[in-house]
C-alpha cells in the first residue's frame, strides 16, 4: 500500500516535470519557494546543500532559480517529512544522489 502511494506522487512529480518542460512556466527564487512552503531559511539552506532541492538555473548575478515542479518537488519533500521519512529514503524516492 505504501509502495503503491510513493508510485503514484513520484508518477505525479514526472508529469508535473513534463508538463513544465512543455510550457514555459515562472521561475522562482529561493525566498519565494521558503514563502510559498513556509519553510524557514536554515530549512531550505539544508535541502539544497544535501541535493534534495534543486535550482533550475541561476541568473546572471547569481541568485538560484527555481521552476514549478521544484515547487512540487519540495511540496512532496515538506508531506514526506510530516510523515516522518528520513531524508535517505527522500534522497532514494527523488533519485538524487547526496551531493556531497
């Protein structure tokens, strides 16, 4: 039954990846993701340095950029934790490897 509920949000997770690839959709910045999540700064500081959240791509001055299924990805990492999976297993379910 569990394996059968991360199937799915993980088939969801690709289509929102794919749907996203097909329309060009607005890019967000760190603090707009930490607004929309209510995730505190040292929170999304710890998800990207481990590799969890991802930047789609910087601008020229540096800041990250963020597309809307990063969005949904961290949305799916923030349900996850509430559920009490670890990150190892949150690493595993996205298929990104630790970063360091």
């Amino acid at each position: 039954m569990e394996t059968q509920r991360v199937a799915q949000e993980l088939g969801q997770l690709q289509a929102s990846r794919m749907t996203e690839s097909l329309a060009a959709g607005r890019l967000y910045m760190t603090g707009d993701l930490r607004a929309l999540t209510g995730l505190p700064r040292t929170h999304m500081d710890f998800y990207l340095r481990e590799g969890i959240i991802q930047p789609t791509t910087r601008t020229g001055s540096g800041y990250l950029l963020f597309d809307h299924a990063e969005l949904e990805t961290l949305r799916a990492v923030l349900r996850w934790r509430e559920e009490g999976v670890g990150i190892r297993e949150i690493r595993d379910r996205l298929g990104r490897p630790a970063s360091h």
